[in-house]
C-alpha cells in the first residue's frame, strides 16, 4: 500500500526557505501545498510552485491548511516559536539553524518534540555533506586533544549585505554561523565543552551591533577551538575560509585546489565547499593524502539531502534524540560566545 504523500507548508522563502522549497518538489514523497512570507502578494514563484496556496500570517497557513510537515526558514528569532505552534498542531519539522533565540527556548522546542512524537530536523546542512562527514572521520583519529581552527567570513555587498543586514538584527555571526562550525567540533570531539571566550568589533553605523566576532571554545579532554566570522563590505577576501584540525598525531584541513578558481566569500556555495581534503601524519612516515572532494553536491543538493532525511525520520520513525540534543548544545555554546562579549569575561558553561 502507497504511503500518502505529506503536505509541506513552507514558512520564509529567502535564500534557505526557496531553496528548501524546491528541495521539497523534487521528492515525490512531498507536496508543497503552502508558502507564507510578509510580503507573499508581492513574490513571483518559480513554476515548481505555483500550485501552492500563498499566505501572509503563519498561524493563518497552519490553520487553514492543516500540514503535514511545516518547513521554517524566517528569522531566528521567531523559530522556536513556530517551531511548537507548528508541532502542537500536528505537524514534523524542519526548522533552519540556529534552532532558537535563547538555550531556554531550544529546550522547549526539544521537549515540545519529544511531547507531542513529531520529528524535528534542525537545519545544520554539513551533516548531510559526505565531505565534511570525511573530514569529521578523519580529525576522530588524530587523537586527544585537538585544536580546532575554524571561520567563514564573508565580503557581502548589495542584497547579500541587506541579507546579513537583518540577520543581524537577530544574531551577530557568531552565532549564526558558528553553531554549524561549533557542531562539527563537538562531532570530533565527544568531550564536554566547559567555558567560552569571545570578542568582537562593530565595523559599521549601518547595524546596531557587532559584525565580527571570534571565539574560543575550550573542552574538558583539554580540546580548545576558535571560530570567527565577519559579514559586510568591509571585510577581507583574505584567509576567509580556514577549516583546520591538529591532533597529536597529525592534521586534517579542507582546502581550496588551485582549480577552483576566484572563488568569493559571499558565495553561498564555497560556505560548504571542500575541493580538496589535506591529511597530514604526524609521523612523517606517510606522505601527505589529498583526497579530492571536486564531485561534491551543489548547495541545492544539500538542502535536498536534509528534506530526504527528513523524510526518512518520519517515515522510518527515526530516534532524533542525539540530533536535537546536539543542536541544543551547539547553540548553548554560541549563545554563551555572544554574551561573553557583552560581559567582557569568559563564560563557564552548565
């Protein structure tokens, strides 16, 4: 017998939520019945979507439409919230990192999942991506401790600028790119994160606070971390994209192969681009192994793999217990990076 195919309500349809949109007509399993944004009367859909019924009030769409699975992709400060309207009412899932505005909230979210038995699939896309799966494989067998060295500092300008412009109303970029880099290290790591350190600069009127930032991140194995990153017209192309781990018994980086051209940080798909991945042997014994990574999945791709996955916890009814504690994690960790530059001091971690 047939499973019934499951009807998705598609919440903010910005770079993340139009992509997931047409993640979801290319799965079969999907039906793109809803779209909701403010300013919906003024979008034109691609074709993929025309057939889905336009809102512009969420509680309305979920309402009115009933759905199986509500995607969320709005600002980060309003998911937590529709996130359990959306699982109150019935409905799996996917809801864009970071999961929500407070660690407070994110638990809510979690146990408001583990409640009502609806799947939560949070957004954190390097884990659909077989390169960076490779890379976390390979930094679990260097040894303890390691030493993480990570950003992803973006020159944006135009509408990529206005893009970050109201991220930043939210979250500084720490955080909301941090909890992907935050989320690897504690994949290569299983060890307890135990204090943060931050620090950050406003290098613009146009935002009412920092676009820079960097933190550091220690663990109890004695595994220490930084990751920064920038957003604006003023920042560096230089350095923008370092992806680094060191062990005792050697290192791993993802690496930009001479072939992969003038690449751009405000690129979305060079934020998870590999290329190439260098591992070095401490022991000098073994020659260096780059492993080529040049046939990798597109960003669009990616955000394809997320909604299978999806998919594939609700149809299979997945245990998602350790991915939504890790997100929760993830996120304490950003959070305390944030108020550390607010306070000046190091934060100690629960």
């Amino acid at each position: 017998m047939a499973q019934k195919t499951l009807r998705v309500l598609v919440v903010g349809l910005g770079n993340m939520g139009m992509s997931h949109a047409l993640a979801y007509t290319r799965i079969p399993d999907f039906e793109v019945v809803g779209v909701c944004e403010r300013r919906i009367a003024a979008r034109e859909l691609p074709e993929a979507l025309k057939g889905a019924k336009k809102f512009d009030n969420f509680e309305t769409a979920l309402a009115e439409l009933k759905p199986d699975v509500v995607s969320i992709n709005t600002l980060p400060d309003t998911h937590a919230q529709y996130a359990m309207k959306a699982m109150e009412a019935g409905a799996h899932v996917f809801v864009e990192k970071p999961l929500a505005d407070t660690a407070e909230n994110a638990e809510k979210v979690v146990e408001t999942a583990k409640r009502t038995g609806r799947k939560l699939v949070i957004g954190y896309i390097l884990r659909q991506h077989p390169s960076w799966v490779k890379f976390i494989e390979i930094a679990q067998q260097l040894g303890t401790p390691l030493v993480f060295r990570m950003n992803l500092n973006q020159q944006s300008n135009g509408q990529t600028w206005d893009w970050h412009k109201r991220l930043l109303n939210s979250f500084p970029p720490i955080v909301d790119c941090g909890v992907h880099y935050v989320d690897v290290m504690c994949q290569m790591t299983k060890a307890k994160p135990v204090k943060v350190h931050a620090i950050g600069a406003q290098l613009t009127n146009e935002v009412s606070q920092q676009n820079y930032g960097m933190l550091q991140v220690i663990f109890d194995d004695g595994s220490v971390g930084w990751y920064e990153a920038g957003w604006g017209p003023m920042m560096s192309e230089t350095a923008f994209f370092v992806k680094d781990v060191i062990g005792p018994k050697g290192s791993v980086s993802i690496v930009m192969a001479e072939t992969a051209g003038n690449v751009k940080s405000d690129d979305i798909n060079a934020h998870t681009k590999t290329n190439q991945i260098l591992w070095h042997h401490a022991d000098m014994k073994t020659p260096d192994t780059r492993i080529d990574m040049s046939d990798e999945p597109s960003h669009d791709d990616l955000c394809e793999r997320e909604q299978r996955y999806l998919l594939k916890a609700i149809r299979e009814d997945l245990d998602l217990g350790d991915h939504m504690n890790d997100g929760v994690k993830s996120l304490k960790i950003v959070l305390a990076a944030d108020r550390s530059i607010h306070e000046g001091q190091v934060v100690m971690l629960d």
